[in-house]
C-alpha cells in the first residue's frame, strides 16, 4: 500500500498498546501522530524523539479532536478505562469515532479485547461491545482487534512475589486451566499490518492470541528465561 501523505493517529500512544502501535508505524514508514494531553511528559517526549509528531489534546473535548483528526488517513483507538472509568471509557470512544467520521478519516482502527460480543455482564468486556457497535454503525471502514489477557500484565498486575527464595505468581485460576495470552508488542505489530493491507482486513473483527499456556507453564518458562525458581500459587477462585 502506497503511505506516503497517509497520516496515522494513535491515541493511549503513552501507554502499552498505543506506544507499540506508534512503534510499528514509524518503523514501516507512516506518517505517525500521537494524541496526548501533556506533550512535556516524559513518554510523550521520548515518543517525539522516535520520530512520532505529538497533537495535544484531549478525548473528552471534542473540539481538540477535530483539530487534531486534520489531515489523519487512520486512528487507532483505544481508551483507559483505569484512569477515566467505564462512562469515561464509552465517552471517550464514541468522541473519537465522531471525530474521525466528520473528518473523512478513512480507516479506523479499534482495539477491543477477546469475547466483547458475548453478553457477559461484565462492564470491561460490555462498554467495548457497545463501542463496536457504534463504530460498525458510523459508516466509517473499520477493522475491530480483539486481544485477550496481556502476558505484560505479568510485569504489572501479577508481577511475581519472592518469597523464601523463589517467584510465586499468584493467580485465582485453577492449575490446568489454560490461558490465552498476546503480548502488547505484537498488538502494535498487527496494527501496522492492518493499515498496510486495507483490503484484506477492512470491516472485519479479529481475535488476537499469541499463546496459551497454563500459569504453570508460565512459571517454567520464567525460570528458564530469568534464572530462579518460579512457582504458581492458585488462589481459591471463589
């Protein structure tokens, strides 16, 4: 696909999932901007430094967002929903999705997560079922990436405690139970791919694994890869 003149914006381009998209944009040679509220942060900055264009703005004021959807061929959409809530998070989706529609954005790019579409009750996977639904609705040419659990919550959420001398990665999962994983990294991987091949991937939904492996498993390749000793601990899941 041809890119030159073709602009990409990202928004969460300071987090794990946009920083890994702008990553890959830039590397393959797009034209990448990135939406961020204070362009003197630290990670904002070392975005500008790879070569990233930063638009400050904001996803709650949509006046920002029209200015900075000026000349954007593509979005890549994802929110945080731990630092706005789930109204935030549903606000902030739909804002953009207009924004991009009254600008004649060409392809808009969501990230989701796994299972949004099942009904479950659940606010984190339901807000993104609704806001697929707006998207799919807009008119705007789409594709929809549906991650599942992120194996970086391992350096995060999860991050192995040391106790007595070994790794313990506590979890309320049973011990075979397997668990389907994707790396952020190859989230901003498939996003560069997408925008490059239009054709192919315009107007889909697409689930993204990289793995599957029990917390066990997980522990075992820990300890190959890191040295130590690294066991699971199953918490009850009640």
């Amino acid at each position: 696909m041809e890119k030159a003149g073709k602009k990409i914006l990202v928004t969460g381009a300071t987090g794990l999932q946009g920083g890994a998209a702008a990553k890959y944009l830039i590397k393959n040679g797009w034209e990448t901007s990135a939406l961020v509220r204070d362009p003197e942060k630290e990670t904002a900055r070392k975005l500008a430094e790879s070569g990233v264009t930063l638009i400050k703005g904001d996803m709650n004021d949509k006046e920002s967002l029209k200015k900075a959807m000026a000349g954007i061929y593509g979005v890549f959409s994802v929110q945080n929903f731990w630092e706005h809530g789930y109204d935030g998070e549903l606000t902030q989706g739909k804002n953009l999705i207009d924004a991009a529609k009254d600008a004649g954005v060409k392809h808009f790019v969501y990230s989701s997560v796994d299972g949004a579409e099942r009904n479950s009750g659940l606010p984190h996977f339901d807000v993104k079922d609704l806001l697929e639904k707006y998207l799919k609705e807009s008119g705007l040419t789409y594709t929809i990436l549906r991650p599942v659990f992120f194996m970086d919550n391992f350096n995060s959420w999860f991050v192995p405690a040391e106790q007595d001398g070994k790794f313990v990665i506590s979890m309320a999962m049973k011990k075979d139970i397997k668990l389907q994983m994707i790396a952020t990294d190859d989230i901003g991987r498939i996003t560069e791919i997408v925008f490059s091949n239009p054709d192919e991937y315009s107007g889909k939904s697409i689930a993204l694994a990289g793995d599957e492996l029990t917390i066990p498993d997980a522990a075992k390749i820990y300890s190959e890869v890191k040295g130590g000793e690294y066991i699971f601990n199953e918490l009850d899941v009640e």
